[in-house]
C-alpha cells in the first residue's frame, strides 16, 4: 500500500498553547481510536506530504494557509508513536491535527 493523503474539516474543543513533541503522546491518545472516522471519497497518492500547502477559506476569508512543513510533527514520523495506541492496518488513515494558527471558523 502507498502512502496517500486526503483532507476535510476538523474541529477541536480547545486549543493547547505551548504544543511541542513531547506533548504528541498526549494529544494523539485523545484523538486516535479504533474505527474512529471514515475518509474519502478521494486519497491522493504519490504525493510528498512534507511540505503540502494547506489552507482554509470561509466565505472567501483566508482563515488558515500554511505548509505542513511547519507542523509540530512531521507526518512521515507519526506512525511509531500512534501505533503504540492505537492497531494499523494497511490503507488506514492517520488524522493529524491543525497546522499552526487555527481559530475560530
């Protein structure tokens, strides 16, 4: 199975301040559960996840535009710490949060 990626909306309860790595075991144990949410239609594959731009706009409003170059974790690390959590399967997805500066949609 290749790696792919898809994207849809999240929504967070509240926002930590002073995230870092040794806050992801944390943060990861309370989004990462069994059979916790469907994805699709689509999952790009053969794409480079490192550096994707991701951005959103509500009624035409930039509300968030970055590069997951700039998360917290990058992507290709996060399958270790996930699986001690959590059984993997191939073409399982793996949710992996906000990039910096969400806030209210």
């Amino acid at each position: 199975m290749q790696p792919g990626a898809s994207a849809g909306p999240s929504a967070a309860i509240e926002r930590r301040p002073g995230s870092s790595r040794s806050s992801l075991r944390q943060d990861v144990g309370g989004k990462t559960c069994d059979a916790f949410a469907p994805l699709g239609p689509v999952i790009v594959r053969d794409i480079a996840p490192e550096d994707l731009r991701v951005y959103c706009r509500l009624d035409g409003d930039t509300r968030q535009d970055d590069r997951t170059s700039n998360q917290i974790c990058p992507s290709p690390e996060l399958p270790p710490p996930i699986s001690l959590r959590m059984t993997h399967h191939s073409g399982d997805g793996i949710a992996t949060g906000s990039l910096p500066g969400p806030g209210p949609i």
